[in-house]
C-alpha cells in the first residue's frame, strides 16, 4: 500500500544548472520520497483429531448392517450406502455420528403383535429403556454386545440380547418369544464394528 509522498529538499533555481548548456537557465527541482508499507499475514492451521467411526453388523450374519428408518426405528441392510455411522464416546457408548444425542434405546410398544422393545436410534426419554453392554469394542473389528435393557411392565423385567425379524427388517430386545414376534427370524447377541470412511 502506498503512503503519501513527502518532500524530502528543494533546491532553489540559483543552485541547479544544465551542464551541457553554454547559458544556463535556472530550474526550480523538488526531490519527493514515497513511502510503501507492506502487511504480511500469518496463517495458522489446528489439528482436529477425528473419531473413528464404525457401521455395525450383526454378530450373526456380519452381512446384515444397522440403518435407520424415518421412525428412528432400527432396521438391517446388506448395503454399506445406506448404514448409518456410529462413534463411541468416552463412556463407551455408541451414538449416531450424524447427531450424538442419538443412541440405540429400547422403544417400549405395548402391542406385543406389532413386537415389544423394539431397538430405535433416539435420544433417551421416558418412553424408553436404555441399552448397556457388557462388551463395548472401540476399535474396528472388536465386539460390542452381550446387552440388556430394562423390559416393559407387562413383560420380562430384563431383556437380553437381540432379535431379528425379517418380515419388517428391525431389530428387537429378545425377552422370549411370547413377547417378540418375528417370523422365520432369529437372535443373536451383538455386533461387530466395522471401520467406516466415509
């Protein structure tokens, strides 16, 4: 940037000559100086670190991969597109990636023929059970499962494990088969967690 030019000396027209002329003539000269400031900037660069982040795949067919529907229900897909990612917190639990107030809960339905503890990925209310694990993998290809969650008030008082229905594609707390339905479906006990990069 420019600054504004400022007069360094004048010189008086007696005092300046043309050398290369027989007669002289006088001229009147001024000497400016300009002044350029130069502005440097300095950019810094903070390193985030990343979480590592997974999709889950059911213990029993690794095939069969946790997605989500509009409900927030939990449902299993052979397509990676369309799993959704989880990380795992400090306490070890796992939240949605999209939004971590979301974990896996135990959605209490009341009608036993549309299935009781239902598994839906929502923020923990009082119309829900939450979900604790005894294995709680935090590395790719490390387990995490072996869960329960408290049963509803005409049910188990404890459910363990996982359900799988075919017929709907979601995931259930396993407390007996009275108080699950899934046709040609079957239980398994938790998930592997699979390196996901987006």
């Amino acid at each position: 940037m420019d600054g504004e030019p400022s007069v360094l000396t004048t010189f008086a027209p007696q005092d300046v000559t043309n050398a290369c002329s027989v007669e002289a003539t006088p001229v009147s000269t001024t000497i400016t100086v300009m002044t350029t400031t130069t502005t440097t900037l300095t950019a810094y660069a903070t390193a985030t670190k990343s979480p590592n982040l997974f999709l889950l795949s059911s213990s029993a067919d690794q095939s069969l991969y946790v997605s989500r529907d509009g409900s927030g229900a939990v449902v299993f897909t052979h397509d990676t597109n369309a799993a959704v990612p989880f990380c795992v917190d400090g306490s070890g639990t796992l939240r949605l990636w999209q939004d971590s107030s979301l974990t896996l809960v135990d959605h209490y339905e009341p009608d036993s023929s549309t299935a009781d503890n239902r598994i839906y990925i929502e923020a923990p209310s009082s119309g829900s059970y939450a979900v604790t694990c005894d294995y709680r993998g935090s590395t790719a290809g490390s387990y995490y499962g072996d869960c329960q969650s408290s049963g509803p008030p005409n049910g188990n008082p404890v459910v363990y494990g996982f359900g799988w229905c075919p017929a709907t594609q979601g995931l259930y707390m396993t407390p007996n088969d009275s108080n699950v339905y899934r046709m040609d479906g079957y239980s398994f006990l938790g998930f592997f967690l699979v390196a996901y990069n987006g």
